[in-house]
C-alpha cells in the first residue's frame, strides 16, 4: 500500500460522507414533518428536541468528517 492509494482512499472518502451530510440535511428541510411522524412512532419527542438531535447529529458528523477524512487528506498533501 502506497501514500497514493491512500490519498485517493481519503479523498473519495471525504466526498461520499459530504454526499452523505447533503442527502440528510436535504431529507431533513424537505421531510422534516414526515420525519418526525416516522421517528415518533417509536420515540415521544417534541419538535425542538426532535430538531436538536438532528443538528447535533448533523454538526457531529461534520466534525467527524472533518478529523478523520478531510484534515489526513490535507496533511498528505503537504507532506507528498
């Protein structure tokens, strides 16, 4: 294994989670009603908590992103 296939493991990486990121940040503004009528079937939650969740998990995500993807990517860049 070489610092290129990594690199380019890294960098399709990166890009299928942002895809990822966008596909739940777009089911979440155009579905939020019927999302919150499938996850209160099994869970009781009011609609800022319900919300709250999903930006934490949004935010969450992104950093996860971001630590593990995106700033190794960038490091091998600088060091190749």
């Amino acid at each position: 294994m070489n610092i290129e296939l990594v690199h380019d493991a890294l960098l399709w990486c990166t890009v299928i989670n942002y895809g990822l990121l966008l596909f739940w940040a777009l089911l979440f503004i155009t579905a939020h009603d019927w999302l919150l009528r499938l996850h209160g079937r099994w869970f009781h939650l009011s609609i800022e908590k319900f919300d709250a969740i999903h930006y934490s998990g949004m935010a969450i995500y992104k950093i996860g992103i971001f630590l593990f993807n995106l700033v190794p990517y960038i490091a091998l860049l600088i060091v190749g």
